[in-house]
C-alpha cells in the first residue's frame, strides 16, 4: 500500500510527505501561489515521464545495453472547461549510445502496452502520444494503446 501526507504551508503551498521525502507544490502568481513547488498537474507530467523511463532504462539494461543518455519531455494540451485536466499529451524520449533501434522500440512499446501503471491511469482521459529518438534520429512515433 502506498501513503502519502500534505500539510499546509501558506497561500496556495504545500508540502507532501512520502515517507520522509518531501515535495513541495504550489501555484502560479496568478492563482495566489508563489511558485515554490511544481503544480499538482506539472506533478503528474513529471510521473508519467519518470514511470516509462524507469521502465525503459530497466529493460534497456536487462538486455545488457549500456545507455549514453536519457532525456525525456512532454508536451501536454488542456481543456479549457472543469474539470481542467490534460486532453492530449506528446511524451519525446532521447536516447544516445550504442542502441539498436529495435530494442529500444521494444522497451517503449513495453513500457506504452504494458508495464507503466502511471501513464495507464491517464490514458484513460488523455490521448497520449510519443516520439523516439535514437542519437538524435527519429526511430519511432505513435499514440500510446496499452493492451486490454
């Protein structure tokens, strides 16, 4: 079981507690915060990048291939009627090293079928596509469709 804490700062910050690691959220100005944290939407950008490239990374090394580097980013569209959340998202993988195109398209199509719990959730409300680059040469792109 997962659990976490928030406690009240001012203004719009907070602090959340997963078991002694602490982040901060807030708001923009524009929404009474001071921006001393990531949004609780920024949040979410930030995990379902981190889930698929732990997944990716763990993959890649379990086929014993050596990464150079791995950058993600993401790109998220939202609707303009509240609920407010993310109607479309492009998430940009950039790999660099010694990588076979073909393993590193199995990893993500892994990842983007199966494996990543986080970015399962948000496909369920968001179209979520995605490009892959190998040293800096598109291998791959598509909409992410996880198995039923």
């Amino acid at each position: 079981m997962l659990n976490a804490n928030l406690s009240w700062i001012d203004n719009m910050h907070f602090e959340c507690n997963n078991d002694g690691l602490v982040t901060a959220i807030d708001a923009p100005a524009d929404h009474g915060g001071g921006r001393n944290g990531p949004t609780p939407k920024e949040l979410i950008l930030n995990a379902m990048m981190g889930c698929t490239a732990m997944d990716v990374v763990a993959i890649l090394k379990k086929m014993r291939l050596e990464i150079g580097e791995f950058k993600m980013s993401i790109e998220a569209e939202k609707t303009a009627d509240h609920p407010v959340h993310f109607k479309t998202a492009t998430m940009i993988y950039r790999l660099k090293g010694e990588l076979p195109a073909e393993k590193v398209i199995k990893a993500v199509d892994f990842s983007l079928t199966r494996y990543c719990g986080v970015n399962f959730m948000i496909s369920k409300t968001c179209i979520i596509s995605y490009k892959v680059y190998v040293n800096d040469i598109e291998i791959k792109s598509g909409k992410v469709e996880f198995a039923p």
